[in-house]
C-alpha cells in the first residue's frame, strides 16, 4: 500500500496530526528498471508558515502549480480553511479564470480522481479607477480597492517613482512629508502633497514642476482613494482574494506601480499578523493557568486567519541588486513571517536574479525544469548537504510531461520527484497558439 508524502510536516508534526490540514498536490515519480510511473499521493503542510520557491523556464508550469495551491487551500474542510487566507498578486491578470471549472481537462482530471469545479470562494479586486473599465470589457472583478496616499512614505514615493535617492525631487517629496508630519496632518490625498509643492519656496521652480507632473501621473494610476481598502477586507479566511495588477502590465513605470501596491499590501499584512499573534498569545498564556473557564470564551472569539501570500515574477520585486517599494516589507515577511504565521509562495522564472534571502529563507523548493546557465547556478547553490547530486542533476532526469518537478523539502531533508496534479479549475495561463487542435484522449495519470 501506497503511503502518503507530507511536505513541510516534520515527523513529529505527521505523527500529531497525520495529513490533517495538508492539501492534495500530485503524486511522486518511482522508476523501475526503465519504467517511470507515478505512484505516492504527494501533499503539502499549509497550516505552519512555510516560504515555497516556485521556479521554472517560461511555459513550465509554475503558475499552474500556484494555482493548485491556492484551489487546495480553499478545498480544505471548513473548519481548517476558515483559518486560512489566500492573497494572489496577480500581475498579469491570469488568475481570475479560477472562478471557471476545467471543463477541456474533464477526462484528465477523472483519471486522478478529481472533477471539474470552478472556485466558489475566489473574489477578485481591481484598482479603483479601473474596476469599471474591466467589468466592461467582461472580466467578472468583484470589488474594487485603493490605497490611501498618506499611507505611503518618501521612499515609497521614490521608488515608484523610480528615483535616485539624491535626486532633486525625491529631496523635496521627503520634505513636504516632514512639513505634514509636523503639522500633524495625517491624512491627506495626493492633491494635497501637490498643493503643498506649490506653495513651497526652497526648491526651484523646475524641480517643483517635476514632482507636480509625477503627482499627476500617479492620479491616473487609478489606485489612490481617500478611505483605502482594509486589510481585513482582503483576507478573508477560507476565501482567495486576487488582486489584478495587470492594468499597468504594460504602462510606463508599471513595475513600479505594482511593487508599490505589492509592497504596502505586503507591510499590512505582515503588521496585522504581528498584532494577532501577540493577542492569541495572550489567550493561550490566559488558558495555561486557567484553562477550563478560559478555553470556552477563547473559542467564541473570531480569530485572524493565517495568511499565505502569492506572488508571480518575484524577482522583478525581490531583485538580487537594487531594491523595489516591495522589497523592505517582502524581505521581512521572508525573515520573521513564520512568528506571525505569513507564508509566502514565491514563483520566478530567473532564480539567479532573485534577492539572496529567497534562496537561504525557503524550507520548500518546487523547481520544474530550466535551463539558464545563471538560474542553474542559483539552484544548485540552494543543495543541501544532506543531497548527493546538483538538484539539476536530479530534474534532468524528470520525464518529459507537463507538471513534472523536483521538490526539496528542508523539513523533512527529503527530495520527491512529483508530477503536480491537474487543475480542477480553469488555468488562464497557458500561451495561446494560432492552431486548433482537439486535445488528446491518452492523457495518463
């Protein structure tokens, strides 16, 4: 009989609570003789904090992979899912095809045991000013959100707007914040700061209507409101909330734009978290002295889910030189989310150029198959020494078949060759080609 692969469950975790609050990921590789085939049913810990790099070439599967995350997470019995909450960054707006079932894998899905079904708890959040325009076009967004512009600081502002630190403007930006700091203005809107910048008279006039432009370019991002969207707005236990950053895949100083959204989300977060956790501790140090008249009360009290944390193109936020308006608030989840309970699944197609921290902070690798000279360096930098071979060692000889991958599991100190389970959802990810064609009947499991 078959035993089941828990990923990032440490043996005395499997022995305390068996495969309960894991989710369904694939199954592994076994070869015999010259014969490979699928065997185990692979599944991965989402309960504890875990930081997951997902990396493969272009078309791999990385993004399929998240996705498969994401649907296990919020498949799981009720009472463990409303523990869990789901933020998917989406940058290339892809994931909302979740809400869909997989109906063009039906017969794939059936050899694994599995039916087509789109996500009932998904709700997709576009930025404000352009929730409208995407529901016309028929992508079916839910809700909008925004940030408020006095949450944002002069090092945020700069590296949206991607300044020198010595440049003239980024000198003014940081002072007009200083003068609302010490008015004790503490919340204003971005026609404020512009106001202010006219009104000032230690710049000249030059850098002052370079900074009045980038203000009014920010306007027309469509993301600032007066209000700001809650953080418990977005996390929302047993639900998957994606953001849409694809409206600015293409505009100029996007990236920018998406790390700065990406960043504050991430720094609330991460805030919040921390705060919760301080609570419950004080509950449970409550329950250890008096445990029987506390434990009832503990109980009726709504708790802030765990959260984990998606993000695709991770090294265009976490670069391995020079830092984005993400960096600072996704290196510290990368450092000290486990504390707080944050998990971060992080899914690139260039390891070798991602921050450094990525690769010494992640206790799970899931790496289907590259090629690139520098993102096999980075990758066989990450061997542990309880490996014998370079883990590109090991997927080269992975078959050659959609979802194949390698996973590195620091918990346990174990390797698993895994074929990732199909979609139960429909996948948004996949390259369009300018054939039709009717997909194959012998699909295997």
């Amino acid at each position: 009989m078959a035993f089941d692969i828990i990923i990032g469950r440490t043996e005395e975790d499997r022995k305390k609570f068996a495969d309960k609050g894991t989710i369904f990921l694939g199954k592994s590789y076994v070869k015999m003789g010259q014969t490979t085939s699928l065997s185990n049913p692979v599944h991965l810990d989402v309960t504890k904090a875990h930081v997951v790099f997902l990396i493969g070439k272009r078309g791999g599967g990385k993004s399929y992979s998240a996705g498969v995350v994401a649907e296990g997470i919020v498949d799981l019995p009720e009472d463990i899912a409303k523990n869990i909450a789901v933020i998917m960054l989406d940058t290339m707006g892809v994931y909302w095809t979740m809400k869909y079932p997989n109906e063009k894998d039906a017969d794939l899905l059936e050899k694994w045991g599995l039916q087509p079904k789109g996500l009932e708890k998904i709700r997709i959040f576009t930025p404000i000013g352009k929730f409208e325009e995407t529901k016309a076009i028929g992508i079916p967004t839910d809700f909008p959100f925004s940030i408020k512009a006095s949450e944002l600081t002069g090092e945020d502002w700069r590296l949206a707007f991607e300044l020198d630190i010595s440049h003239p403007v980024t000198i003014l930006i940081e002072k007009i914040l200083g003068d609302l700091a010490e008015r004790k203005i503490n919340s204003y809107d971005i026609e404020t700061i512009i106001e202010m910048i006219r009104k000032d008279q230690s710049f000249t006039n030059e850098t002052k209507n370079e900074a009045i432009n980038r203000f009014k370019t920010a306007t027309k991002w469509g993301l600032f409101s007066n209000e700001g969207t809650a953080v418990d707005v977005l996390v929302k236990g047993g639900a998957v909330s994606i953001l849409d950053l694809s409206a600015y895949a293409t505009a100029e100083g996007g990236w920018g734009v998406k790390s700065l959204v990406i960043g504050l989300i991430a720094k609330k977060i991460f805030i919040e978290r921390m705060v919760s956790r301080q609570l419950e501790e004080i509950e449970a140090i409550k329950v250890g002295y008096s445990y029987f008249k506390i434990q009832e009360e503990s109980e009726s009290k709504e708790k802030k889910p765990l959260v984990w944390f998606l993000l695709d193109e991770a090294h265009e936020y976490l670069p391995a030189e020079g830092k984005t308006a993400a960096t600072d608030a996704l290196v510290a989840i990368l450092r000290e989310g486990r504390q707080p309970g944050i998990s971060l699944l992080l899914i690139t197609q260039q390891p070798g150029k991602i921050h450094s921290d990525v690769l010494t902070q992640s206790d799970i690798v899931i790496a289907h198959r590259i090629t690139a000279r520098r993102d096999v360096d980075a990758l066989n930098s990450m061997m542990q020494s309880y490996l014998g071979d370079t883990l590109t060692g090991y997927l080269n000889i992975l078959p050659s078949e959609p979802g194949a991958a390698i996973i590195l599991d620091d918990n346990s100190e174990r390797l698993y060759p895994i074929r990732v389970r199909p979609k139960f959802s429909w996948h948004g990810g996949e390259a369009p080609t300018a054939i039709k064609y009717k997909r194959s009947m012998n699909l295997g499991i």
